[in-house]
C-alpha cells in the first residue's frame, strides 16, 4: 500500500506528496492510517472503511473535516482504514499526514482538554512509573487504571526514529484528552537535540514531568530547562514541570552530582541500566553487581541534592518473583521507586517499596518511647535496653510518613 | 421462504417484541422469572424391543450412510450433534453430507453448538438438504443467518435449554449422531479416553435418552465394556467406525494460557478481590468461571486469595482447564462438576480423578426439573457482548445485530448466587454498557454485579451485596457513571444501527418460552 505507483502519479501533479500516517490491519486496534492526496480543485473527499462504522462513521467523517478545516485544507482526498481509534487518535493522524505533506505548518488541532488534576508536588511518591509507547495509542486510555504513581508516554526508545513525529502529536493530544487520574502525567522526550522540538509540541500540555534521557553533562539539563520555561512563557503557564535525568552512561554517572543539581526543577535522578550496562560491556544480571557502583553513586549523589533516587526498570516481564526480589533489594539500598514495563509490575513494586509491618511497628514504638520522653522531660530515650539517637527518630518519622503516604497505615 | 414472514409479533414480559409462531409451532412469550408454569408430562422416546437387536451386542454397520439409512432416514427430520470435539469435530459434518447424499431434504440440524469449521453447513442449506438450525450459530453460519438467508428461523437456546426443549417436546430428535472418542461395539460411550478424548460426553445425553434413533461414531472401537460408559449402549441402535472423528489439535488446546491484557488482567483481579471483600470467598464455596482469557486469569487470582486467606472451595464448576485442576489438585476444592472438558490436563484429570466428575446439561441447568446445580453455586463469572443500565445483557449478538456466540450454559449460570459479568468497557471504541441491549439474553433482575476495568457496578437490587463491601477499597461506582465516562471517551455516544423488519432467529429463555428475537441485518461483512 505504501508503494502505490498510481498514488504517485496523481500526487505528482500536484504541489504536494501524498503523504500517510498511522496504522492498520487486523491487529491494529484503536489506530488508524490515513493517506491524503493533495489536488489543486475538488474539495474534500473522504473514503472512510472503519470496524466502527456503523457507529462512528459519521464521527469519525466530523472530526475528520474539522482537522482539515483548522489546518487549511480546502481539496483532498482523503482515505481512512480505521481500527476504532478514538477522536484525538484520528486528530492526531490527520494532522500528522497533513504534515508530512508540507501542509499546515504552525497550526496545532488540539482535541477537547480533560480538567488538569492537581499540580504534581516536588516530592510526591514515585514509586512506580508506567512505561507507554508513545506510538501505540491503545495503551494510552487505561495507562492510569492499573495505579502506578506516574505513567510515561515515551518518544524515545520505544519509538521508531521514523515516527518520531507522530508519536509527538500523538503524546501531545493524550495528555490534553486522556484522564490520567492520580498518575503523575510524565514524558519521555528523545536524547538532545531532537528532545527540544518535542518539548516545543508538548509543554504546552502542562506534562508534569520531563524525563531527560541518556544525560552526560549537566548543559543538557540546563538546556531542556531553559526550553520549557521559553514555551510557557510564550504561552503564560506557571504549572511546574519537573526533571528527572537518567543517567545511562559512564561519563553520565561520573557526572551525576552536577547534573542532579543542574536545575532546581530537577526533582528524582535515575539510571537507565540497559545502556548503561551495554556502554560499559556487561551483561545485566539478575543481581545487579555490574552496576552496583553506578547505582550507588546514583543514591548517594541525589540524597546528597535533597532529591529523589529511582532505580531502572526490570525488564523480565514474565519474571514477577525476581522482580520482587530486584525491588526488595532497591529499596534496601535507598531507592524511591522503579520504572515498570508491564502493568503487572507495579503491585509487585508497591508491596517491594512499602515499610514492611515489622519496620511500622517499630517505628511506632520508638516515637512512642520518644514522646513519653519527651513529656517527662527526660533526655535520654531508650526502647527496652536500647538507647535511641535523634538519628534513629528522625528515620522513624520519615517511614511513618512514608507509609501513610502510601495508605499502609491511617 | 419463512414461515416467520407471516407470524404475528407480540410484546413480552422484557418489553421485546416475539414470535407467536417460530418455524410453524406455537410459542409462549417470556413472562418473568419463574412465571411460566409447565403442564403434562415429559417427552418418551419409542419403545424398543431386544428381539430387534443383535443378542451379542455388536452393532456395528459399515458406515455413516448405512446406518443412517436403517434409521429411516427421511426429509423433515430433525438430526443431532454435540460439539464436545468443538472446532475439531469432523462427525457432525459427516452426518449432514451423508444425508445429503442420501437424498434428505429439509432437514433440521439440531447441534448443541456450532462452530466456524462446520462451514460447509451452509452448502447444504442453499442446496435444500438443511432447512434451518436450531442451536448457536456465530461465524460464517452466524452471518448466513443474520443475513436472512437461512430458511427456517434459528433458534437459540441455552444448554440447559436444550435439555429442557428435548424433555419437554419442544424438539423431538428424529436421529442423534453421536461422536463418541471410545465406545465399544454395543454403544456404551464416553469422551475421556482415546486419541480424540475430550473429557466429558453430557452435552449427548439428553439426545441419547429421548432420540428415536441413535448412531454412535467413534475412532476408538474397544471390546465390551467401554469403562467408564457416560453415554449407555441401551439406547443407542447403531455404531460406526471411522478413522478419525476430529481433529486432535482443535479439539482441546495443548495448555490454556492466561491473558497478556493489562485491561483483562485488571479486571479478573477485581472479580477476585470482589469475592473477597463480598465474603463469597470462604470455607466450602463454590465457583464457576469459563475458558475465556478473563475467566482463566480470575481463577489464578482467586487461587492466590485463596492460599492467603487459609480457605478451599467445596466444589468448583467446569469447563475445566489446567487452572481449576491444578486447584483440585493442591486441595484447594473438593471437587471439580464438570460440563466441558478446554484443555489437556483436563482430559487427563477427569479420566483419573474421582473427584473431577463430568456432569450434564440435566444436572446443572435444566429448568424444568426439581431443581439444578446452577443455582446452587456461589458465584459465577460470565461474559457478555452487552449491558445496559437495568442490568440487562447481551450474549449472542454484537451492537449491530450480528450473531457472535451461543448462549451455552450462559443463561442457566444467572441463576448463580452471585452472578458477575466480567466485560471491558468499550471494546474497539464501541461501548458495552448501553441503554438498551441489543438483543436480549439474560434479564438484568439476575445479574448482580458488572466488572469493567473501570470500576463495578453492583445492582441496586442486591443491597446485601453493596453493604458487604462498604468497607473494602475496591472501586465501586454507578453503572451510569462508568457508562458516562466511557461515552466520553470514545467520542459521544455510538449511533444505532437500525435492524431490518424481519426476524432471523429467536432467543428462548430457560424455560422454553420467547425472551427475545434476532433481526435480519442488511449488507455484507
């Protein structure tokens, strides 16, 4: 279909490609493709074949000529293969074709915005981030309901450097459109430069958090900095968009302290363990041994920044019992939180990143101690036979917080 | 062409318009729950003598046709299957061409089900050997039907509709062919042996008791006695044996596997946590979930609830699948009632487990009997292609009027205690939750609770069921809510498509009497 000799044809008499966006097939779901010719008379033509269509053909036919309408499309003929893409899916698409034919460059068809939830706090949990291919827009509209702290639509690795600008609309018009309930609304946008174009699409959509990629020096954080405070200032937004770098490198983890505190919007720091190990030529275990050092450094450097450590992501989807036992020992080590590939993944890391029973009760007593000290007025507090430093309460308060945060106790 | 075309239309107790006459019978209207009141007295099969049949009990003719034609083949008859072979079975088509070459014209096929491999059926429609179905169509004979091209209307029944249409005299089964996967030479017959086995033979039984005539075809011929016999040799008059009664590998799938759906995995962990959280999950419950890829996950999730909580099952209800053998199996329930028999473990669990037993459409779902297993069990899982807001739902039709599946046991299982529809939200931007339902298959007064992967919506009729998980964290919302936000999402609501004025095919309700009517649909697909 891509090849259509005769399509050429006919498009070669006119100033514009034809030009495609999209996909289809019996395998497809919520997507759709989208071919457009460009002849110079003729209005609007549009050959609609949807597996909705005795539903949504007239829909799917209104979205259609509005796209066209706001990108100043006056002839085309339009051919739409549609496998139930939903409304700001199909706006995508068109715009997305419309734009690869040279056409209605500047304008932006944004779909109806759902109410943005609250701003995200600096240090709010993030236990858990959900990884969504940013080119596959079935997984975008229920990325919320499995419950992870953050869900990320992804424009870098799991999408294919010729999609690149698609997946950006496609991003963009998903985080106006899609309800992401309590999630942190997170992007991953490409490695520098070409993250500065995708920031120049979605800032405007008050992302919450931009994931950084592949970061070696702290310039490239002060980069993307500087150009998201230049898209909203150009479009008045006061929203804070956070940072995360991930380091996926040697150099990037020599460079961690600098690059953690690069920005004062950078809020976690984290590392990206399948190039990292790749770059230094090890095998990624199960263990993690190769890169204990990076990971360490990785902790060290951003308790040092006062920001949050995350750890990678744990890439046997099938393998739920290593990936406990991955968690359980990230969190020994001092990580907040991973990334998750599979929804499966995140209940697992929630219990992994959850003060255990024993540690709430604990904890509990020792601030019990520490404030029946407190009222009598005695310095030294001491828990049967031990004795409790300020350091021991301090730890006690930040689990006690932290399991509130996370519902373990009221 | 039909008889339907001329049939008066009158308004039922479900406010659907029905048939007073289908395919030349008349018919009761659905009246309520446990409104109709059968009279008189059960259907019989003739009375044979043991003079007409060989004292050494072989039975074995030479082929299909042969016995066929000593069963008195003629035009008109109604001829049955069963579908335990499923999209394997070779046998049901082997009967109809046989009859066909006979020279059978306007024959009825009454299967238990029908499947996409059997095709061929339509041939014999058009050609005039097959006048109509009455059983689940879906596939290309789904949209032969649908179409408005099959001669008589369809009639769809329950499995335990089935049994009770046969009992009752509804349908009276002229001859039964009965694909056996081992029988010995005087008809006893079962499925779990064999290199065709398929575990459990129920869906026969009924057709073995009331047919005047019985044909057994089997690939596995054993000296008498076939041991275990679920299926007796007393009411069967003749054996065939062939090579092959279906294919192996479409008969029961290797291992069933649990879905990758991040969205059916959400949902069958909720089903599970509501059993939980409702108190349905406890010492001596019962269950019954399907083979499909939400039910399957159900169960795994379940099992884990279970091993946490300290608590077993005291039956759980088949399809078995390696799921509920592996919970019979770790002590987890006492036993597995099982209909139909989805993968191997369960074949190899129910021809050596005592405690897995195969049942029948008499046992678990007949209505018209002094009572069933159905409404016995706890809780069970069910799908649906559609729901609407009074809890009503669709099983046998897609929202443009297409038919999509059978009813199977799907209507008898309402009768559960708690019954549960496990369905996402919207499937392919197309929303399951409606006004109304398409076509209408179980009345929403018996569907307790729906579980979408956006939340649950229990019926305002089971406040016991609300008030049991006040207190639980599961997201528990108005059914119109969910409603709402999917047709947000999905861009409005979805336009519905009109169906023609003539009817295709007719939904029966447990009871034998008229719950709903399939339109003809226009157009290609």
């Amino acid at each position: 279909m891509n090849a259509d000799p005769e399509m050429k044809t006919v498009s070669e008499k006119t100033k514009h490609p034809a030009s495609e966006a999209g996909r289809c097939g019996p395998d497809v779901r919520s997507d759709l493709r989208v071919r457009i010719e460009h002849p110079e008379h003729g209005g609007i033509e549009i050959e609609l074949h949807s597996r909705v269509q005795p539903y949504y053909g007239e829909s799917i036919r209104r979205v259609a000529d509005t796209v066209l309408e706001e990108l100043g499309i006056h002839h085309a003929r339009v051919q739409i293969e549609d496998e139930g893409a939903l409304p700001f899916v199909i706006s995508a698409r068109l715009e997305a074709a419309v734009r690869r034919g040279g056409l209605g460059m500047g304008t932006r068809v944004l779909p109806e915005r759902v109410p943005f939830p609250e701003a995200s706090p600096r240090d709010r949990l993030r236990r858990s981030r959900l990884y969504v291919p940013g080119s596959e827009p079935k997984y975008f509209i229920n990325a919320a309901l499995y419950g992870a702290d953050g869900v990320i639509l992804d424009l870098e690795d799991s999408v294919h450097p010729s999609e690149k600008d698609a997946a950006r609309l496609l991003v963009r018009n998903a985080l106006r459109a899609v309800d992401f309930l309590a999630c942190e609304r997170m992007v991953r946008i490409n490695q520098l430069p070409l993250g500065l174009e995708d920031l120049d699409e979605i800032v405007p959509e008050c992302p919450d958090l931009i994931l950084v990629p592949k970061v070696e020096v702290p310039e490239q954080v002060i980069a993307v900095e500087k150009r998201i405070d230049e898209v909203k200032s150009d479009y008045g937004l006061t929203r804070p968009t956070w940072l995360m770098p991930i380091l996926e490198s040697a150099l990037g983890i020599e460079n961690a302290f600098a690059i953690a505190t690069a920005s004062d919007k950078t809020v976690a720091l984290t590392i990206g363990l399948e190039d990292y190990t790749a770059h230094i030529g090890v095998v990624k275990t199960s263990s993690g041994t190769e890169s204990l050092y990076a990971r360490q450094r990785v902790l060290n450097v951003a308790h040092a920044a006062g920001i949050q450590a995350i750890d990678s992501v744990f890439a046997d989807v099938g393998d739920l019992d290593g990936l406990r036992a991955w968690a359980t020992h990230s969190r020994g080590l001092g990580f907040e939180g991973m990334g998750c590939l599979h929804p499966t993944q995140i209940s697992v890391i929630h219990e992994a990143f959850a003060p255990t029973a024993i540690e709430i009760e604990r904890a509990r007593k020792i601030l019990a101690a520490y404030n029946e000290a407190q009222e009598k007025g005695v310095g030294v507090v001491s828990l049967g036979s031990k004795m409790i430093d300020p350091p021991v309460v301090n730890r006690a308060l930040k689990l006690m917080a932290r399991a509130q945060a996370m519902g373990v106790v009221q | 062409m039909p008889v339907a075309e001329k049939a008066e239309v009158v308004t039922n107790a479900a406010g659907r318009s029905v048939l007073e006459m289908v395919n030349g019978r008349p018919q009761t209207p659905y009246m309520g729950i446990g409104k109709y009141r059968p009279t008189g007295a059960k259907a019989s099969a003739p009375i044979h003598t043991v003079a007409d049949f060989p004292a050494n009990g072989d039975k074995v003719v030479a082929d299909l046709e042969t016995a066929l034609r000593k069963c008195g083949l003629r035009d008109g008859m109604v001829l049955s299957s069963h579908h335990h072979l499923r999209d394997g079975d070779r046998v049901a088509l082997m009967m109809l061409h046989a009859a066909g070459r006979l020279g059978a014209k306007d024959l009825v096929w009454f299967p238990s089900a029908s499947f996409p491999s059997q095709k061929s059926a339509i041939e014999l429609m058009k050609s005039g050997v097959i006048d109509h179905i009455e059983g689940s169509m879906n596939g290309p004979l789904g949209d032969y039907c649908t179409q408005g091209k099959m001669r008589g209307l369809g009639v769809l029944r329950s499995h335990g509709g089935r049994w009770q249409a046969i009992q009752d005299g509804e349908v009276h089964i002229d001859i039964a062919v009965i694909a056996a996967p081992s029988a010995d030479a005087f008809g006893n017959c079962d499925g779990s042996h064999g290199k065709s086995a398929c575990g459990s033979l129920g869906f026969a039984l009924a057709d073995s008791i009331y047919a005047d005539h019985v044909i057994v075809v089997t690939d596995n011929l054993v000296p008498f006695p076939c041991v275990p016999w679920q299926i007796q040799g007393n009411n069967v008059d003749y054996v065939v044996q062939v090579d092959s009664i279906g294919d192996a590998a479409k008969i029961v799938s290797g291992t069933t596997q649990i879905t990758r759906s991040p969205d059916r995995l959400r949902i069958a962990e909720l089903v599970a946590r509501f059993l939980r959280d409702a108190g349905i999950m406890r010492d001596g419950f019962s269950f019954q979930a399907g083979a499909g890829g939400i039910a399957l996950a159900f169960v795994s999730y379940l099992k884990q609830l279970m091993k946490q909580a300290g608590v077993k099952a005291r039956f759980v209800r088949g399809g078995s699948t390696k799921f509920l053998v592996e919970l019979l199996e770790e002590g987890l329930t006492d036993y597995i009632l099982d209909g139909q028999t989805f993968d191997l473990d369960g074949v190899r669990s129910i021809a050596s487990n005592p405690r897995h037993v195969a049942t029948s459409p008499f046992t678990s779902y007949n209505y018209h009997g002094k009572g069933n297993f159905a409404s016995m069990v706890d809780a069970v899982v069910l799908g649906a292609t559609e729901v609407d807001l009074n809890f009503n739902a669709n099983v046998v039709t897609h929202s443009d009027g297409r038919l999509m599946h059978g009813i199977g046991g799907w209507q008898n299982c309402l009768a559960s205690r708690c019954t549960i529809l496990a369905v996402p939200s919207f499937r392919d931007r197309i929303p399951v939750i409606l006004d109304e339902v398409t076509t209408l298959c179980g009345p929403g007064e018996l569907i307790d609770v729906i579980v979408t992967e956006r939340g649950i919506a229990i019926n305002p009729r089971r406040r016991d069921l609300i008030d049991a998980v006040k207190q639980s964290n599961l997201p528990i919302r108005p059914l119109a809510e969910i409603k709402a936000e999917v047709e947000r999402i999905c861009g409005g609501r979805p336009r519905r498509p009109k169906h023609g004025d003539r009817p295709v095919a007719v939904v029966k309700w447990v009871d034998g009497t008229l719950l709903d009517t399939v339109w003809q649909v226009n157009g290609s697909f």
